[in-house]
C-alpha cells in the first residue's frame, strides 16, 4: 500500500471533504465565468468524492453501500410523506404565516401550471444538487462520521460543512444569510431521515421537494415580502430541528438502532 493511500484511508472524511470543495469550487469557475448560464457540473463535487474516497478506503464493498443506499426504496410509508410532505408543509406554512406579520396577500397566480413544472424539477433534480450531493453527504459521509460523533454534533459538523460547499454561489448573486442559516438545519433533519431509513434515496426526494416547494411557491411573494417569508420557513425548520432532538435525544436521532444502519 502507498503512503498516500494508507493517508486517504487513515483520513477518510478529511479526504473527503478536501476532495469535495476542491471538485466542485474548480468546476464552478466555469458556471462563474458564463454568469450561471452553463451546466452546473459542479454540483456532482460530492457524489464524486464520495465514490472516490470510499474505492480508495473500502474498495467496492464500500461503494456498493452508497449504490445500495441509494436505492433503497422498501422503507416504511411514513418517511415518504416525511420527504415530500415536510418541506412542501414547512414552505406553505411560512406562506400563510406572512400576511399575517404585514406581508401582502400571496400571488397563488404566480406559480406555473404542474405540467411547465414537472419537466423543471425533472431537470434540477439531476443538474441542481439532489442527486449529485445526496450520495457524498448522506451516503458516503454521515455513516462514517457517526462512527466517532453523536448525531446531532455531527449533523452539525455536516450541515456547516454543507453550507460552506454553498458559497461560491455568493458569485452568481445566489447565496444568502436565511439559506445558508436553512442549510445547517437542513443537516439536521436529513440526518433524522436517513437514519431511519437507510436511504439515500429518500433523502434526494427531500432535497427534490424542498428545493422546489422554495422555487416556485417562492414565487407568490417579492421583494422584502419574500424575504420575510423565507425567514419563516427558517424559523420553522428551526423548530422541527428542535422538536427532533428533543424526542429522540443527541445520540442517534432513532429510538433503536438497526444492524444495517449501524454497518
């Protein structure tokens, strides 16, 4: 075995997380210099790395884990409704709570018709995160990273780590302080998700609503009224973040641990 090898199975997340900000901030210079008009490559920066470290660390054991992850659909039905509904809920919610602080009544016109939506959120579920970020940060990190850390510390660490990966988008004039704080939140509710179920899956169908529900919804209010209403829906994520660890504790976010989720 090479020393850089030994390295990068010694260091595995440190590897990764190197590994990760440096594909993805290199592949970002060319979104960046088109001004966010070309395929954003960069956001399969995690996924890759994953792949990467885990081939390098555990040979294909460790990448069929990820594979399988990311396929695992057999859960129980609750955490379906969890992954759409609860995004979907958190955005409507703010929605209705906004008026009711002085913003103006919602815009519902404003939302495009399903069928000029569906061929859209197809289209970002692949190019705009969900699934070139889901299998490095739920599949390849959060397993290895509760190895040593308790789930809400390393949600944390995650869900930081998470947010830093955001920045470059600050460039092309898409990055702000109430989606970088629903970032680290996002960490811990993701975790929550897939450690009761496994599924990396499950975990891009939440980042699939949850994107979508803040894109078009979104669109029912602008300006300052917008603003006000995505720091709602950030309070509210705050809430449920705080409600998950309130009932399952600090530890590991499931009331008992399975064999597989613990391999």
């Amino acid at each position: 075995m090479t020393p850089m090898l030994s390295l990068v199975r010694r260091h595995q997340l440190s590897t990764f997380f190197g590994l990760t900000l440096g594909l993805t901030w290199l592949a970002f210079i060319p979104f960046c210099l088109s001004h966010g008009d070309s395929i954003p490559w960069f956001t399969f920066g995690p996924m890759i790395s994953g792949f990467i470290v885990a081939a390098v660390s555990g040979r294909w054991s460790s990448v069929r884990a990820i594979l399988s992850a990311m396929v695992r659909w057999r859960v129980r039905p609750i955490w379906y409704l969890v992954a759409f509904g609860l995004p979907f809920g958190t955005q409507l919610t703010s929605i209705l709570i906004n008026p009711l602080l002085g913003a103006a009544a919602p815009a519902w016109g404003n939302i495009p018709a399903l069928s000029e939506m569906l061929p859209i959120i197809a289209l970002y579920a692949v190019f705009s995160g969900p699934l070139g970020e889901e299998p490095g940060w739920r599949g390849f990190a959060t397993p290895r990273l509760f190895a040593s850390q308790p789930a809400l510390a390393g949600s944390l660490t995650l869900g930081v780590i998470w947010a830093i990966w955001h920045f470059p988008l600050g460039l092309v004039g898409d990055l702000s302080l109430y989606g970088t704080i629903n970032v680290v939140l996002a960490g811990v509710v993701f975790t929550w998700l897939y450690q009761n179920t496994g599924s990396v899956l499950l975990a891009i169908i939440m980042h699939v609503t949850h994107q979508n529900s803040v894109r078009f919804l979104g669109k029912v209010f602008i300006g300052g009224d917008y603003v006000q209403q995505q720091w709602i829906a950030v309070a509210i994520w705050a809430i449920i973040a705080v409600a998950i660890i309130a009932y399952y504790g600090t530890e590991s976010f499931v009331r008992r641990r399975t064999a597989a989720l613990a391999a």
